[in-house]
C-alpha cells in the first residue's frame, strides 16, 4: 500500500539581485577550461584508439595471452579515471 503523500512546507520566495554582465577574464577562462576539456577528450580518444587497434592485432594473430587482455583491460579502467589537472 503506497505511503500517503507529505505535503512540503511552503518555501520561502528567494530575491535576486540583477545579474551583472560577466567580465571579459570570467568569460576567458570559462573558454580556457572548456578548451582544456576538449584537449583531454582528444587525448583519451587518441588512448583508446590505441588500445582497439591492440585488440584489433592480437584478434588477428590470435596470440594474445590472458595476461597481454588483462593488461589492457587496466588500461582502459585507467582512461575512465578522471585526469589529473596538469598536463600529460
């Protein structure tokens, strides 16, 4: 049988204070961290292509080892990590 329904006490109405424009050097470095963003995207493509083209050569040559797959496994558990925030 379903819990009867809480009403929520009434919220009190928030006031805003007009919004101000951004600063130029807000806005900069909003870009700067989205660009930032897309330079680590790019690279953890780049890791990953590396890790499917691997894959791709030992599913060719049918000689990867339990150990070579686990490895790159790990790998790839390592890109999904988030990044440090310095550069590579």
């Amino acid at each position: 049988m379903p819990e009867p329904r809480r009403e929520e006490p009434p919220r009190p109405e928030r006031t805003f204070s007009p919004a101000q424009p951004a600063s130029p050097a807000t806005i900069q470095k909003a870009i700067d961290e989205v660009n930032q963003i897309l330079v680590t995207l790019r690279e953890t493509l780049d890791d990953m292509e590396e890790v499917l083209e691997t894959l791709e050569l030992a599913e060719r040559q049918k000689d990867a080892d339990e150990r070579e797959v686990e490895s790159l496994r790990r790998s790839v558990r390592q890109l999904h990590r988030p990044r440090e925030s310095g550069p590579r």
